[in-house]
C-alpha cells in the first residue's frame, strides 16, 4: 500500500535480493564478509607452519587437483545455470502460487554463515553458538505470539519454544504432549494408590476440572481424564508443596506407570477405557494432523473432523455437537486444534470462541488442551500492537471491538485480529518462520504457554543450527513488531485484498466466464444487492491507484469493504465456470473443474519443456472435497452455476506474500493475462462439450445378429455416451465384414460426420436407421465401404459426470451380456472415469440355467464375481504398460452371475447398478464364462483428451540431469 517514497516500503525494499536482482551487490558484500571471517577462523585455529601445511602448493599444482577443480568449475556453472533457467521464479512478484516467496537476504546470510560450520542442534557441545540461537529465538517467538517468557511474572506461565524441521513436526510433538498429558494423571494416580507415593493416599487434595475440592486417589477415571491442564501441570509442584517430595524422586515414581513405558493400552485396561479419547479439529485439517495421531497411537480414526462454514472456517455449532456427544457419553478430549490461517484458503479458526467454548464446557467437567496450528498466520500477530497482547480482558465479552478492529488502518477482518490475539490464551502454537517468515526451510517451530509442557516428551533429534541462526538473524534485524514483519505483511495483505476485490468483482454477464471468489461479498452474506456492490468494486476500486482508495474512504468505505472481500489471512481461493455462446452457464461439475485445470496448467511449470520466463503470472489449485467441506463445497457450486455434486470441486488459489505486486500498475497486467488464459480455456471447454458432427466408431461383435459397440470418449460431449446397438450390413458389406473379420478384430466407423443422437432419434421415430460405414482392421486401416442399418438400441446411456457412480465396483466387475440364442457378447460397463473398454465376442456361457431370449434381446447384467473391479482402477492407459497376462483376454474363465437389467435401455446413472453383489438379489443363472478369441482392450481412447499434450515428464527431466552426468564422473 506504500508509495515509492514511503520510508516503509523503502525500509522494505532493503529487506530482499528483489525481484531483478537490484541489491545483489549488497548480497555480494555480506558474502564476501561471511567467507572472510571463515577463512579467518579456519587459520586461526592451530595453524600449521607454512612446510606443513595440509594442502601444500605442490598438491594444488598436481595435474589430478586442477583437473577435478576444473571439473567442479564446470558442473558447477552449468548446474547453476540450469537451476537458473528451470527453477520456479518464486522472487517474482509474479509468483503467486504456493507459499513461497522471495526470501530475506538476512536469512539467506544467517543460514548460509552457519552452514559452513554445519552445527547440530541435537546437543549443545555440538552447537554451542546455534543452539544459544535457538533458545533467543523461543524468546522471540514467545513475544511474538503474546507468552510471557520471563520467569517470575505473578499468575503468568513462563512461555517456551524450539525449532523444528517444519510445522509438521511441531504439530506432531503437539499431540505427543497432549497425550501424554492426558494420561498423566493416570499413571500418578497409580503410584499414588500403589506404588512409591501411597503416602499421598489419603490427604493430597487437588481441584476437579468443575472446581470441587477432592482426593487425589478418590478422583473417578472421567475426573482424572479431564484435569484441567494447568493443574496436572501443578501435580508435581503441589507434592512438592505438600510432602517434600523432589521431582527427581515423583519422576522416578511414577515412571514404572508412565505411558511411554507402559504404552496407552495398558493404563486404558487399567482404568476400563473402552471410548478412545479424542482429537477435534476441522475436516479441512492439514495431512500431519491424522498422521501424527497415527504415529503417536492415538490412530488416526480418533482425529475427529469438525465440519466447515461457507468461509471454510470451523464450524462452531458442530464443534459445540462433537463436544457434547463427548461429554454425554464420557469419552475424553485430548484437543481441541483451532487452525490459523489454513493451507488452501488461509482461513483463521474462531479460536477467540473455541476458548470461550472451552471454558463452559470445564465448568460441566470436560476439559482438553487447544491447540493453534499458525504454521501461516504465527508471523501475522507482528501487525498487531504489542501492547494489546497484554491485555488479559480483551476477549473476556464477545462482540467487543468496533466495525473496524482494534487498528482501524489494518487491512485484517476484525475476527482474524481477534483470533490472532487470543492465540497467547492457547496452550501451544504451530509457527513456521519458513512461511510467512521469508526464512529458508526448514524452519518450523513450536511454542508453548507453560514451559513444563515440554518435560512431558523426550524428543531430541539432529538438526541444521543453520535454520535456528536465520531465524533469529531475520527477527532480529527485520523486527517482530508493526515496524517490521508487520510493515511487510501489511503490504502483502494489502495487495491480497485488491486481487480479491478483481476475483470478486471482474467479470460481467457479458464476459464467456464467471468468477466466484470464496470468501462472499458483504452483499452476498447480508441479502443486499449483489450487482450493484460488484458494480461499485469495478468502478470504485478495481480502477483506482492505492492512494486513491485511501484518499476515498472516508467518502465511499472503500477499506472496510476491502478488508471484507479479502481472505483471512493473504490466500484468495477462488473458481471459475464457462458460459456456451448463447450465455448458459455450464453446470456440469467436471466440465468447470476442466476449465480450471487448464488455467492451472497454463499458469504453472510441471515439464522441462516449460520455460519460467515465459510464464508471466503463477496461480496453483486445490480441491474441495465433498466428504471434507460438505456443505461448503455445495454452496460454492451454487454460486457457480453448478449442479451440486459429490465430486471434488477444484478451486484455484494465490497466495500473495511479495510487497511488490502493487507497484508498475502490476496488477492490471497479471488480470490481463489471466483473462487471457481463461478465454483460451473457455474456448476448449466449448469445443470438447459442442454437440456437433463427427466421425463415431463402433467395435463389431456377432456373424449372425450383428452388434456396433460404440467406442465412447469421456472428454468430448458428443461421445460421452455409452450404447450397444443392433444392425445389420447390406449383403455385400456383410461379406467384406466377415472375410476382415477371420483376420482380426474388425472396427466401423461412420463415413461421414454426423450427430449421434440424429442417427439414435432415427431408430427411435422409424425403426431403423442406414448410413455408410468404413470396415477398419486393428491397424486402423480401411478395408471396405459398407451399407450400415441399426434397427435397434440394446443400451444408450449418458457417460456425463453426473450419470456416473462415485466409486468404482468394490466386489465385482460389471458387463453387459446380449446377443442371441446360439452367440453371446459382453461389453464392459462404465460407471466411473476413468476407465476401461472391455469386449468380447461370442463367449462361452457353461450356466446353471439356460437364459432366456428376450433376457439376451434386451441386454442383460453380467458381473465377474471373483474379480472385484475397484482394487484394478485405473488401469494403464497404453497398451505397452500392460502385462502379457493381463486378466481379459482369450482363453480366460470367470465365475459369473446375471441378473435382469432392471433400468431402461435408454435411462442413465447414477444408481445403475448396486454398490455389492449382495444387494443384487437373486440372479437369474449362474456359472462359468470362457472368452474366446475376439477381444477389445483399451484404456488409452476412452480417457484420452485430443486438447491436451502427453509427455514423459520425469523421464525428461533425468535427461536434464544426465547432461551432467556427463561432466562428472559418467564420462
């Protein structure tokens, strides 16, 4: 938001390399500074005489020195270049896909500086300088997020942190602690009533989590389960207090108890738990959270997903249900995990209410840690004030703080700084200096309320003192308060609600597309005009320099509404859908999904063959899953047009965090470009969903009856459809038929463009329907033009992603059987893309019960019953992939059942067939089938999609990579 002359932006501007390299001589500086003082120090450590020396000049002059020094030089210099020239330009403010940025050259400088003496911070004596570095840094991150970190503060726990490898290890050690403090209390209760401490027995008196007064070793098992963290933290101290006792003398005590030597299943037999206790947390939950639960033993079943709202934050009234059932039916809650800023939308969690929550719920008798997963939004508590995270009353009303926030100028929704506040009331925080940090991975971190949490784990393992020192080196020299992290994230915030505001607001009834942000307008959420506030963005804001919307807020609130359309926390997720030239909104989930995968695609680097400079603008992409965002998913559908749908929505996201987009009128060219890209998109979506002439191919099955299986296409609309007819050819085709057929497997293709449904509208008004045909062999040659008749349609069903099933057969493999009395065919049907076309002609039917004619006349259900279909998908596209002994083919027998095809020849899915062969019902023969020799097999065809490249992505890039091979040690 700051102007060039602005001393923030110019205090920002010193912070980075920058996007062209503009303070690379600054870099070079400190660099030279850094290998100076390091050949400073190697000299002076008893320093050899100048005849001794380790590496004399004789050695350096030898011909095998210079020429692996040579060498080195050359590998070196070309895989930098390659690295240059391939690598994603994450220091472009033009990146904005993944949380990845340019970095902080105090950073680069503090890792590079400790690299070379590459400290480990698994033991002091090994890293006495880094470790100190790790420790300051605790203090930093402990200030930063509201904890008080001087020892001896009245009423204050003394706060504590660490660094880790990333956020997924803090969140891991996260629920090793809260397990292991939650069955704390049981295995002192144990030692209390049996072991080294039964002098306690009878008088140590503690409070229940309601607040009564009571016995320690009267306390029930729900009682011991839901002590509040505090006072199990307190238990050692009070039998200190109380008896003397010396906390090396309670540790050894209770040690024989302890779960990490005892295990979680033998205190839950101790104590007859048969409910596992729990973790609560939203569905939209990062992946380390249900791993850890399964490393630590909770099992990942017991992370307990709690539904979202419309802004994919966690919603309150379910985490209140969870809770209650919990309580109801005495089953423990380890934690209660309040997500700050998530992953795929940087939404903040009310973790204000969570706590308010909480406290209700222990004065009922339910108590359990929570836990704030800020991997993203830690360093975003740096815009706020210092002196609001001392207030202790902040969050004691709900409904507190005015419209604005308590900074009025702040470009944060008022609930995030609420929730970002009331981080320092959470028992532990998740914080990852290598995201919103600028500080090179890996650098993640954990914070702690009550420093004697972390004496309830036993965790140490090797890692770089590198990521300590450029933490503490970056918080040091950039500030962990609003003059510097805060300045910095206040500018990326900034430029993320005016790419907001064009998500938003850009595009009209007029324009071929439509673009849904997800986080909704005030208009939208408050029943107002929505037209007119997306009319007033697009005159009001989309047009207007930063200083103009600031000189217009007084008049029009520009801010506050800016402030509103924003995402919580610098992620915009946002979709798309396409309109047909006539202005109908697609509806078709797949088709929108496709839409956004080709923008995604265009806008990002996956292949060699990419090249980063000629990608102006970088976007990624997420999915909504419907069994993770529900209801959430469904309205985003219907504000897109969409049918609502239990397929995955795809949503496209930029995370903004560069302080530069804003500058050069950046921004009108990135939304240039990408309306660009749209367009083109749009395009493709018309063309493979235009219902218009082709060329259609059908695989032939029968000497006698003659059936045209259609050779279907999921990608094109006007070949997504499955269908089996009956015809006939005239007396000269059927002979050119059955001479190629002796040969191989024999194809037709219509030979003239037409419209499918002109030729199934045909059949259906005048019984039949004649168009000529080309007779085409397994190599895709033509034999023969033929007079092609259908006079019947055996099965015509839609292959639209609405008419499909969610899931492929779990148990069985599902066909088609038809034909007459003395031959039978079977087709493959298919219920879920992607897929495979499986045929054969006149099997082999050894049955229980003979089928009756018109059964095969009008297409009967066929299921392999020992081949479940699921466990298979998907199969490989091309036919080199697949194994000489690939189940389908000839001389193969199954176990087969046949039922009645219940449905309509012409009526669709979903629901066409049932989930198990035990729902089925009684079939109507069973037995055995051979396949014989005519066989189709083909995966490569049905999924296949003719507007998009194939390449063997991984095998170029080892070409890359052998290229210097070469020069290495290949040669």
């Amino acid at each position: 938001m700051a102007a060039r002359g602005d001393v923030t932006h110019q205090a920002i501007s010193s912070y980075f390399i920058g996007p062209e390299a503009e303070n690379l001589d600054e870099f070079k500086t400190n660099i030279a500074t850094i290998l100076n003082e390091l050949e400073k120090a190697r000299k002076a450590y008893f320093p050899q005489p100048p005849d001794k020396k380790f590496i004399p000049p004789e050695v350096k002059a030898s011909a095998e020195f210079q020429r692996l020094t040579a060498k080195f030089r050359t590998v070196i210099g070309r895989a930098a270049k390659l690295l240059g020239e391939k690598s994603v330009p994450f220091w472009s403010p033009r990146y904005q896909a993944h949380m990845c940025t340019d970095l902080s050259m105090v950073s680069l400088l503090g890792y590079f500086m400790t690299m070379l003496y590459n400290p480990n911070n698994v033991a002091i004596e090994a890293s006495p300088f880094s470790t100190a570095a790790e420790i300051l840094v605790g203090e930093q991150l402990c200030d930063l997020l509201g904890y008080n970190n001087q020892k001896g503060v009245a009423d204050q726990p003394t706060g504590w942190g660490h660094v880790t490898s990333g956020g997924s290890v803090a969140n891991l050690e996260s629920i090793w602690v809260a397990r292991n403090l939650k069955f704390y209390p049981l295995s002192l209760h144990q030692a209390v009533k049996r072991g080294q401490l039964q002098f306690a027995r009878k008088d140590f008196l503690v409070k229940t989590c309601a607040g009564a007064e009571k016995n320690f070793a009267d306390l029930t098992t729900w009682e011991l389960l839901n002590l509040r963290p505090e006072t199990v933290l307190d238990l050692p101290k009070l039998l200190h207090d109380q008896y003397g006792v010396s906390p090396a003398y309670i540790a050894d005590a209770i040690d024989k108890y302890n779960i990490q030597t005892v295990g979680k299943t033998k205190l839950e037999q101790a104590y007859q738990i048969t409910k596992p206790s729990r973790y609560l947390l939203t569905n939209t939950k990062h992946y380390s959270w249900p791993k850890g639960g399964a490393i630590t033993g909770i099992g990942s079943e017991n992370m307990i997903g709690v539904s979202v709202d419309a802004e994919a934050r966690v919603d309150l009234v379910d985490l209140v249900s969870k809770l209650e059932q919990c309580l109801r039916n005495e089953q423990a809650v380890y934690a209660v995990v309040a997500v700050i800023g998530s992953t795929e939308e940087g939404a903040v969690d009310r973790l204000s209410e969570i706590l308010r929550i909480r406290k209700r719920f222990q004065r009922r008798g339910l108590s359990f840690l929570v836990h704030a997963d800020a991997a993203w939004g830690g360093y975003f508590t740096s815009m706020l004030p210092r002196n609001l995270k001392k207030q202790e009353d902040l969050f004691k009303a709900a409904g507190s703080t005015s419209d604005e926030g308590f900074v009025p100028d702040l470009g944060l929704k008022v609930e995030t700084q609420e929730d970002l506040l009331a981080m320092r009331f959470a028992d532990s925080i998740t914080i990852d200096p290598h995201k919103a940090g600028y500080i090179p991975y890996p650098a993640g971190a954990l914070v702690y309320r009550d420093e004697r949490m972390r004496s309830l784990i036993t965790w140490a393992c090797p890692k770089p003192g590198a990521a300590a020192m450029a933490t503490w080196l970056a918080n040091e020299c950039i500030g962990l308060d609003q003059n510097g992290y805060g300045a910095l994230l206040s500018e990326a915030t900034f430029t993320c609600t005016r790419l907001a505001a064009h998500w938003a607001a850009m595009t009209t009834r007029e324009d071929s597309f439509i673009c849904v942000a997800l986080n909704r307008l005030p208009s939208e959420v408050n029943g107002g005009d929505v037209e007119g506030e997306k009319r007033f963005i697009r005159e009001q804001i989309l047009p207007k320099t930063n200083q103009e919307i600031v000189a217009n807020d007084a008049k029009l609130h520009t801010m506050n509404l800016l402030r509103a359309l924003g995402s919580d926390l610098n992620i915009n997720a946002f979709a798309l859908n396409w309109r047909y030239e006539d202005g109908r909104l697609n509806d078709d989930i797949e088709e929108a999904n496709y839409l956004m995968l080709r923008v995604v695609k265009e806008l990002s680097i996956s292949s060699p063959n990419d090249e980063p400079k000629e990608k102006d603008f970088f976007l990624t992409s997420t999915e909504f899953k419907h069994d993770e965002y529900g209801t959430c998913a469904e309205l985003f559908m219907d504000r897109l047009g969409i049918t609502r749908s239990k397929q995955n929505l795809m949503v496209l996201r930029n995370v903004v965090m560069s302080a530069f987009p804003t500058e050069h009128e950046l921004i009108d060219d990135l939304i240039k470009r990408f309306r660009a890209v749209v367009e083109d998109a749009v395009q493709v979506c018309r063309d493979r969903n235009a219902i218009k002439p082709d060329i259609h191919r059908f695989y032939i099955q029968g000497t006698g009856d003659i059936f045209f299986v259609y050779r279907p296409r999921f990608q094109e609309a006007r070949f997504r459809r499955q269908l089996i007819l009956k015809g006939k050819f005239s007396p000269a085709g059927f002979d050119a038929y059955i001479k190629a057929k002796a040969k191989g497997v024999v194809s037709l293709n219509t030979c003239n463009k037409t419209i499918l449904e002109t030729l199934l509208n045909k059949v259906a008004n005048h019984g039949q329907a004649t168009f000529q045909g080309d007779l085409v062999d397994g190599d895709g040659n033509t034999i023969s033009r033929v007079k092609t008749t259908i006079t019947k349609v055996i099965k015509n069903r839609s292959l639209s992603s609405r008419n499909r099933e969610p899931a492929y057969p779990a148990t069985y493999m599902p066909f088609y059987l038809y034909g007459s009395s003395t031959q039978h065919h079977i087709s493959h049907i298919l219920l879920k893309s992607p897929n495979i076309e499986l045929g054969a002609a006149n099997v082999q039917l050894s049955l229980d019960y003979p089928l009756a004619g018109d059964e095969l006349a009008r297409g009967a259900i066929l299921a392999l019953t020992n081949t479940p279909e699921a466990p298979m998908q998907p199969f490989p596209t091309e036919c080199s992939e697949r194994p000489s002994d690939f189940f389908f083919r000839a001389g193969q027998k199954f176990h087969v059942k046949i039922w009645r095809d219940l449905k309509r020849a012409e009526e669709s899915g979903p629901n066409l067939l049932p989930a198990s062969l035990e729902e089925f019902g009684p079939e109507i023969a069973c037995g055995e089938m051979l396949v014989r020799g005519d066989v189709l097999v083909d995966a490569s065809s049905v999924n296949g999609d003719l507007f998009d490249r194939a390449e063997d992505e991984g095998e170029q890039w080892r070409g890359l990579f052998r290229s210097l091979e070469g020069v290495t040690g290949g040669e």
